[in-house]
C-alpha cells in the first residue's frame, strides 16, 4: 500500500556533498550532467559506502543509524494478542549497506524523481511498552526491543519543481510517496512479564509466529519515521543550494 511523505536518503547526501567546494571531494567522487542517471547512481552508490556519518556542513545528520525519539504503534490485534505497542530511543541500522537500483528524474527541469534500493539486513532497537492482553494475560511490560528486517526492498516516487529566489533556482518537494516489502522480521522482546522466560520466550515465539501481522500493524509507523527523516534531508540541501551548482554544464 502506498503511504504519503517517505522519502530515499541517499540523493539529498549525494547531492549535499556536491554542493561543497569540489577540490575537497574525495577521489571517485564526481559531479553528473542532468538526466545522467547512471552517472548519478554511481556517485551516490561511491558516497553510501563512506559518508554513513553525514554531512555536517549542510545539517544532515548520521543516517546509520537513523535515530528516532518516539513512535507510537496503533492498536495490534492478532487472536491472542490485543495491545498497544509504544518506542522510544528508536534507532535503525542498516541504511549504509543499502544498494541503489534505480535514480530517475533529475533532469534540467525537473518534475518527478524516482528511486529504487534494496537493503539485506535491518535492525531496529528501542525502549518498549506493552499494554494490552496476551492470551487474556493482563500485559503491562517494558524493556528493550530488538527487531530484524531482511530483504528490505524499497520504491519512492515525487514530484519536484523548481522554484526562484533572489536570481536562483531551487529544488522544492512538492510531495511523495512509497511502497516497500520484506521478506521476514524477527521481533524479540526483552524483560517480558518481569523476566520470566518461559513466558516470555512464549510470548516472542507467538509474536514471530504471526510476525506478518505484527509487521502490518508496524509498517505505518515504520513509513512515518522514514518519512520525516528523509523529507528533512531533502529539504535542507535543495533549499540551501541553486538545482544547477550540483551539475556539470554542458
């Protein structure tokens, strides 16, 4: 299903460090020519592999991990297990053993950006509350959270326009949106019913039993998160830097 405000990491990193003064880049770096996608990709799949840490010079923060401070999950309902689920200190590895398929859309004058990667292995780890019933089992539980998402396989799709301002084009993003799948999440939920094992072992295996449901009720909030982190990064580059400085000219 398709949600609003998700956006791909990688461009706007690619781009903010090609806004920099182009003696410092390292070597392989180098600018593309509009609409040379394949040029793009190489860049941004280079920048990937060793600029995991940001880009400080434009305020783009550390995208492995991306970090997180609260994301509340809506109400899970699976049979045996009836609950709300609340995390914070959020934080997701991964993103940096990303591989890019696909970056269309920047040419001259752009109107729509497409992107496509695909990610082998995530990790999520947080602070957890559980509040709810597990086989009529009051749960009133808290703890650490650690999750893992295989074959992460990722589509977003924009519409971009370029606006003016004192004499100079900027990018802007008008809106967006994202679809992706995964091929299994394992959920391990630490501390469950005070430490006790058996019971918390049997409340895990349950929860990777049905891992398909609970990874449904996950997957808005999962989009949200992304999304307000990489709509971030998009806007910080191409509202500080005119669309044409990341280009060669021709």
């Amino acid at each position: 299903m398709w949600s609003q405000r998700s956006f791909v990491y990688k461009v706007p990193i690619l781009f903010g460090i090609l806004s920099l003064s182009f003696a410092e880049l390292p070597e392989g770096i180098k600018k593309c020519h509009y609409g040379d996608s394949a040029c793009i990709l190489e860049t941004a799949s280079t920048i990937i592999a060793n600029y995991s840490n940001g880009v400080k010079e434009l305020g783009i923060p550390t995208i492995d991990p991306l970090v997180y401070e609260t994301a509340d999950v809506k109400k899970i309902s699976s049979g045996a297990l009836t609950a709300q689920l609340y995390l914070k200190n959020l934080k997701v590895y991964g993103y940096s053993t990303a591989k890019i398929y696909k970056i269309e859309g920047f040419t001259e004058n752009p109107t729509k950006l497409e992107f496509h990667y695909k990610i082998p292995k995530i990790t999520l780890s947080a602070d957890y509350k559980l509040r709810g019933e597990f086989f009529s089992i009051p749960l009133n539980e808290q703890g650490k959270m650690n999750d893992t998402i295989l074959n992460y396989d990722y589509f977003w799709n924009g519409t971009v326009k370029l606006v003016e301002r004192n004499n100079e084009k900027y990018m802007k993003l008008e809106n967006y949106r994202t679809k992706f799948t995964t091929s299994r999440i394992y959920f391990n939920f630490g501390n469950l019913f005070n430490g006790d094992k058996v019971l918390g072992d049997s409340a895990n295996e349950f929860f990777n039993k049905n891992w398909k449901i609970l990874f449904d009720t996950m997957k808005p909030i999962l989009n949200k998160i992304t999304g307000q982190f990489f709509g971030n990064l998009v806007s910080e580059p191409f509202s500080k830097i005119p669309y044409k400085q990341f280009f060669l000219e021709d």
